[in-house]
C-alpha cells in the first residue's frame, strides 16, 4: 500500500512537495562510463606485466577501437587499457607488445545491465617472439 504524506513548500507559487514511502521505480544509474573490455598482458613465462608498451584494439564488425591506458599503479606502471565504454557487443581483441607474438582472442562478449555494460577482463599470455 503506498502511503504518501504532503507537505506544503513554501514558495510564491505555493507548490506542494509529495513524499512517499515507497521506493523508486528501476534501478538508481550514476553517469560513470564503464569499459566493456580492460586487458592486462603478462608474460607467458614469468606472469611480468607487460602493457606500458603494448598496443592493442577491439573490433567489433566495422567498429574498431584502440586500447587506451587507464590503469596506473605507481609500482608497476600501466596494468590494463581498456575499451568499448558502454558498448555490448561481442568482440576480437587484438595485442601487440615488441619482443611478443601478436596475441587474439575471439568472441569476448560484453553484456550490459540496467545501467552500464558488465566489464569484461581478459589476461593476454603473451609469448616471447623467436
């Protein structure tokens, strides 16, 4: 049962406020933008974080887009780029690093909820090139 209280708001138009008990309807959204993707590289052998100096992009289609640097830990340097903000999708995800094979990954698929996508974390095992 909704139960609703009114309280008069003293302006020069005499408006009246409503309160009521009952919670909002649908989810409550903040305007962050969240990726759709973020991926950490490491080497294949040793686990060593490797993204200062890779380059990567997600293609979804005709839709590419470039990996960008968004993590920064002050010990370790970059730890993750990510992209496809806000974008669902189903994607390939490419990485290059000097001294690594390219590295591919298919059919990484970006769900969204009410409000934002459902990030999706990939770790690029990257083998050193012969």
């Amino acid at each position: 049962m909704r139960t609703c209280v009114r309280a008069p708001l003293a302006t020069a138009l005499l408006a009246a406020v409503w309160s009521c008990s009952e919670p909002a309807v649908g989810p409550v959204c903040n305007s962050n933008a969240l990726p759709g993707i973020a991926v950490e590289a490491r080497d294949a052998r040793t686990g060593v974080l490797l993204l200062d100096s890779a380059a990567g992009q997600v293609i979804e289609g005709s839709y590419r887009e470039e990996l960008t640097p968004a993590t920064l830990d002050p010990a370790r340097g970059l730890t993750r780029r990510f992209a496809a903000y806000e974008r669902a999708g189903t994607y390939t995800v490419t990485l290059s690093q000097p001294g690594y094979l390219p590295w591919r990954a298919s059919l990484v698929h970006v769900t969204r909820d009410e409000c934002h996508v459902n990030t999706v974390t990939v770790t690029a095992l990257l083998e050193v090139a012969p």
